[in-house]
C-alpha cells in the first residue's frame, strides 16, 4: 500500500530508466495547457488523482506533479486541461478519456459531467462512472491510504460493506434556487467547486422519484410567476432553498422553503405579500408531490434573516401539518425505533444503510452495560443501544439536538438515557464525580469530520473505559485518533470497517473498536 506523496518532486533519473524518455516542457504546466496521464487514486475531495512525469526547462529536470482531475475516474487514462495550482498541487478537467477504466461505466444521470457542458457538473456525485463495485474498491483504498500515511496498518482496513441498491437512498436534499450558467431561473444543486450559479435539475437518481419529480415542476410554477431567486453578491431576491425531507419507511415528508426576509416580493401581476406566495407555493409542492404519488405531512416557511454585525436567524413557521415527519430504523433483533424529525434536526441520509452502521455498532459494544456516547447529535446512536444495555449518557454541543433526543426517548419509551448538553471535554470534566462515570464500560465516539478535540481525548483516557466504539466520516482525522489512543493505552481490536453510507460520492463511514490494554502518556489529538 503506497501512502501519499508530496504534490511536487524532484526526481532521479537514475532511479528508473523509464524517466529517461518522459515529455519535455519548457516550463511547469500552466493554466489552459493539455496534459496526459494517469489517474492512479481517488482524492480527499472525490477527484481521480495521477502523477505527471515531466522534463522542465532549460535544464531539464525531471519532475513530478500530483494532478487532480475532476470527474476522472480511477484506472482512466486521460487528457487534462490544467485549471489551476496550489501548493504545487494541480487541478484539471477531463478533456478526453484516452483509456476507460476497466470499471467506467455511462453515467446514469443527465447532469453528471463537465461544468463546461450545458447542464452538466452537478457537484451532488463525484463516481457515477465507475460501477459499484469499482466505487467500493477505491474507497476502500481511500481508508488504507489515510492509515498507512499515519504509520497504521493498511490491511486492517476491511472490504467496503456497500448498499443493496445505491440509488434513490438520500432522504433529504437542499435544492437551491438561482441562476444557472446562462443566467436562467434555475432550481437544483451548485455545480463542482462553484456556488454562484445552479443547475437546473431535470432528475436525481439519488433521491426518490417523488422528490425528483418535484423540483423541475417547482421551478416552473415559480419562474412563471415571475418570482426573482436570491443573488448573494447584490443581496436581492426572494427563493433560497428548497428543502425535501422524506421517511423511507413511513413515507411521509417534510418541505421547507427558505426565503429572504422581506415582506412584500414582485411577481407577474404586482406586488403580494411574501407570507401569501411563500403559502402558496408550499401548496403548490403539495400538489405535486401527490401528482406524484407522494404526500407532504409538514410544511414549512423559513425567513433567512442577515443583518451585518449580527447572528443569522432562521425565523420558521409551520405552514401546514405537523411540526416534524417521521421515520424508523430497524434493529437487528427485528424491531423499530421511530423518530420524529424536525426542520433542522440531523437524520442520517441514508437510513437502509445507516441501519447497517448501527447493528455494526451494537456488535462491536460486546457485553457492554454502561455505555457513554459522545457527539450523539439528535441521539440516534445512542437510542439504538438503549434498547440492548442498562444505560447510556448522550453528549451533544447542539440544544436543539438534545431537546430533539429526549422527545424521540420518550416517544419510543426508553427511560434508560441521559442526555447532556455542551462540549463534550468540558461536559467531561464538569461530570468527573457523576456516579454513571466509573460505570462506563464502553464508549460510543461518532464525532464531526474534525475528529476528536483534545479535551476529548484526554478525557476519554482519564475515564479509560475498557472499550471505544468510533464511528468515523473522515479517514485522515480516524487515522490521527487512533495513533493519539494508542499512545493513551488502546489498540485497534479487529478490523476497521468501512460503510458505504453515499454511493457514487467519495464519502466513506468507518467503524473501529480500540480495546485498552494499557495506561500510556498521552499524545494531544491535534498533534500533528
């Protein structure tokens, strides 16, 4: 397993005959400029990665860049069009594939592509030309590479446990509303790297046909009205974002409109009041959505309200419905927790495969009793365990979340759960005499792509439970974690196992169990 190398190298010509007969340049490659190679990795940021061997200048030295191509695809061979460096690194677009992978496959979406292309650059999916199974094999190498760069064991890193369908399994998606690159009314996602104009979505193969069916209707009625869509730069406009929320058990849904806050908007016969438009095209969404075979169980309308030198507020008012939708997780042993979910209270996107994240959890806690979660957000980790031990103390920074836990408690009956609310080193620490602390007998870290803070790390080793339980978003950061518990007295127990909660994105979950063996000084977390 190669780790990563440096974005820029100078090279030995020595070292390989091969180099000797390497493309020359009389200078490093610039913006505009066509180059080909190939794509050996997957970036950090989905981008198929490859090296480029060039001779350069007058001397011609010989060197090497690292390329990051946008939409490439591991095992492709391609021409690139340089668009830009930093910090030696390149980025590009494909110009040309010169030689598929053996795993490229046509994409299924209209919208997958080059920015530069009518319609095309949607930033919702990096891989949809690589099969599933090719997807599966470069996130895999994805983790091992993020271990082995932190001197851990790549062959710890277990195959990918994928989805049984990987389409139309995202049960939320925030549709914005602009204009796109031929500044037309335009409702769907931001393109790759882009944010100041949009793609008009026709279909999304990641979310449910009632939902894809949706946004292009929206986009009509509103663009017919005459309503304007929210331009950042001029602070003017009306439509923000269209939010869909569906439970794929229950199949009930939640629609937020986000507007700006004004009180009165412009449409095709004058001047209407913001409330009365907001209303009625939350209706019109309804309406869809059931021409579609859908229903809508929560409507809601949020003013964006942004004032300089003042905290952002979200003023929200339920339009119709109730106040959350529903969904369920099943459990291993066969039976269901349900949750009520509110406007901005997270949800794992993908619940089918979620479901596989949490039995992989529960297996890996043992014969746990007592069992700490920490960045439990609106508890939904912390519920599942609930059902299977004595008791479990959820810590979360967000209140909202907290507030959203202790009602889905109730709602499914667990009493055995203790929620607190505030940064989980200092809740920790605040906590050092409760009596549930000396009883913890496994801990539950799911944190947030940062990683562990080192408040936490430090407490997590003066608790020093027998057994950690991390669940990971972001490899590099699990991979700095691990070498800062090891230094604090714990190893990895089995293999790291990597979820595939988002086909055809770069996105990867990862479980791991870190078993104490011993005490140890402790290495900061962000050491490094």
């Amino acid at each position: 397993m190669q780790h990563d190398t440096p974005n820029e190298a100078d090279l030995n010509a020595e070292d390989d005959a091969a180099l000797r007969d390497v493309p020359v340049l009389p200078h490093a490659p610039r913006h505009g400029e066509r180059v080909e190679l190939d794509i050996e990795r997957l970036g950090a940021a989905g981008e198929g990665e490859g090296a480029l061997v060039l001779r350069v200048g007058p001397e011609r030295a010989l060197k090497r860049y690292v390329v990051a191509v946008r939409k490439a695809m591991v095992g492709d061979r391609v021409r690139a069009i340089i668009e830009s460096r930093r910090r030696g690194r390149y980025t590009a677009r494909v110009d040309e594939v010169l030689r598929p992978a053996a795993g490229r496959v046509a994409p299924r979406c209209p919208h997958f592509g080059a920015r530069e292309e009518p319609g095309r650059g949607c930033g919702g999916c990096t891989l949809q030309a690589l099969d599933y199974p090719a997807q599966l094999t470069v996130k895999r190498d994805l983790v091992q590479r993020a271990m082995a760069n932190r001197g851990l064991d790549p062959a710890l890193v277990a195959p990918v446990r994928g989805a049984e369908d990987p389409w139309r399994y995202r049960n939320k998606m925030e549709f914005t509303f602009g204009d796109d690159r031929e500044r037309r009314f335009a409702l769907g996602l931001f393109p790759t790297g882009w944010h100041n104009e949009v793609i008009a979505l026709t279909t999304c193969h990641l979310v449910s046909t009632v939902t894809a069916g949706v946004v292009p209707r929206v986009r009509d009625w509103a663009e017919a009205r005459g309503l304007s869509t929210y331009r950042p730069r001029d602070d003017r406009g009306f439509l923000r974002q269209l939010t869909i929320r569906e439970g794929k058990r229950t199949d009930e849904r939640l629609v937020e409109l986000v507007t700006s806050p004004d009180v009165a908007v412009e449409t095709v016969s004058g001047p209407r009041q913001a409330e009365e438009v907001a209303r009625e095209l939350l209706t019109a969404v309804a309406g869809f959505a059931e021409e579609l075979g859908g229903r809508v169980s929560s409507a809601w309308w949020t003013r964006h309200v942004a004032i300089a030198g003042q905290a952002t507020r979200l003023e929200s008012t339920l339009v119709a419905g109730t106040p959350v939708f529903n969904d369920e997780l099943l459990l291993p042993d066969g039976s269901a927790l349900r949750f009520g979910i509110h406007p901005r209270a997270f949800f794992q996107p993908n619940p089918r495969q979620a479901e596989v994240l949490v039995a992989e959890v529960l297996a890996r806690l043992g014969a746990a009793r007592t069992v700490l979660d920490l960045y439990c957000g609106t508890g939904t980790l912390a519920l599942c365990v609930a059902r299977s031990v004595d008791h479990v103390v959820g810590v979360e920074i967000v209140a909202d979340a907290i507030d959203n836990a202790v009602a889905n408690a109730r709602a499914n009956g667990l009493d055995n759960v203790t929620f607190l609310v505030g940064d989980v080193g200092e809740v920790l620490r605040e906590h050092a005499d409760a009596p549930w602390r000396a009883e913890v007998d496994a801990v539950v870290v799911d944190p947030p792509r940062a990683g562990l803070m080192p408040k936490a790390v430090e407490q997590l080793a003066a608790i020093a439970p027998p057994r950690i339980v991390y669940v990971s978003c972001s490899p590099a950061s699990l991979a700095r974690d691990i070498v800062a518990l090891r230094a604090a007295g714990y190893e990895v127990e089995g293999a790291i196992q990597p979820v595939d909660l988002f086909p055809h994105t770069f996105h990867v979950e990862n479980v791991v169990t870190l078993r104490r063996t011993s005490d140890a000084a402790l290495i900061p977390a962000s050491e490094g």
